[in-house]
C-alpha cells in the first residue's frame, strides 16, 4: 500500500507536468498558426484593394485613348484568371510597373492627369501597404515553421498533424527592370 502512494506522488506529478506541457505546445502552435492566418487576410485585403484599381486605371487609360489601355485590360484580366492568388498578385505587381515605366516614357499629358497621378498615389499606398503586409507574413511564417524544430512543439505538431507554411515568394515592382511591353505579361 506504501509504495502504491509513493508511485502515484512520483507518478502523478510527472504524467500533470506532461499534460501541461503539452497544453502549452498547442497553446504556441496554434497562436502561431492563427497569426500565419491573419497576416496572409492582411495581405489578401491589401491584394484585394490593388485589384479595385485595374479598373480605375484602364477607365484613365482609355480616356486619354492611350495605346496601351487594350493591353492593360487584357494582361489585368489575364492575371486574374490564374488560379494561385500567388501567381496573380506576382502578375499583377508586376503589370502596375510596367504601366508606370512606360507610361513616363510615351505620354506626357496623361503624366499631367490628375485623376492619374491620384491614382499614381493610391497605388503607392497599396504597394505599400503590400510590402509591409508581405513582410509580417513572412515573419510570421519564420516563427510558426521554427517551432516545429523544438520539443516539445515538434512532437505536439507531429501527433496533431500540423503542416509547415511557405513563406510569399513575391518581387516588388522596384526589384526588376520593366519589360519592353506589356503583351509579354500575357
């Protein structure tokens, strides 16, 4: 009877430390998972926003009858159409630089737009609000996916199956040099 009480005072608090162990692995993982979660609708709101501007500008594009509203449209609609949100919004950061380099070099009176360069300046803050969105998921992801490399959160993450994320490979308009036209984004 001695060593039953014995046992279950040595075993008891070790099987309570267990538990609470665990408890707290989940608790890291799932916190984790859930700011992987909100950071990538942050980004997603951010995308969303840049996507209401196609048809702000092709509207500005076709106003000053700019040879390149045609191309615009169709290479916007293209990006659309991709089934990755990944691939779309790569697309579409990609085609509102585009617009911007060629636009500098072939027509001057819609650079003096108005209506243009507001639209120049809400395309400013969404690209920046993309880059920053971009980089907390980023971040986020570096942080959720390091805590399956230490114990006890790898071994909670194995028994409840929870799956690594990838961060948002994305290049910024800044980071490559403009494409001679647009058709070559179809």
């Amino acid at each position: 009877m001695q060593t039953v009480k014995i046992l279950i005072m040595i075993v008891l608090p070790i099987i309570v430390i267990v538990i609470v162990l665990g408890l707290k692995a989940l608790g890291r993982l799932v916190h984790a998972r859930n700011k992987v979660d909100h950071s990538w609708m942050a980004l997603e709101e951010a995308f969303s926003k840049r996507r209401d501007l196609i048809p702000i500008v092709i509207k500005i594009l076709h106003d000053h009858n700019d040879k390149y509203s045609n191309d615009f449209d169709k290479a916007a609609q293209g990006a659309i159409q991709l089934a990755s949100p990944r691939d779309q919004e790569t697309v579409l950061s990609r085609l509102f630089m585009q617009l911007g380099a060629l636009q500098v070099a072939d027509n001057r009176s819609l650079i003096d737009d108005a209506s243009f360069q507001e639209f120049l300046l809400m395309l400013g803050r969404v690209e920046d609000d993309i880059q920053r969105y971009h980089k907390e998921y980023n971040e986020a992801v570096i942080n959720y996916n390091a805590l399956f490399k230490i114990f006890p959160t790898s071994l909670i993450s194995e028994i409840m199956d929870f799956e690594r994320e990838k961060p948002f490979d994305m290049k910024y308009a800044t980071e490559r040099p403009p494409d001679e036209n647009l058709k070559s984004l179809l």
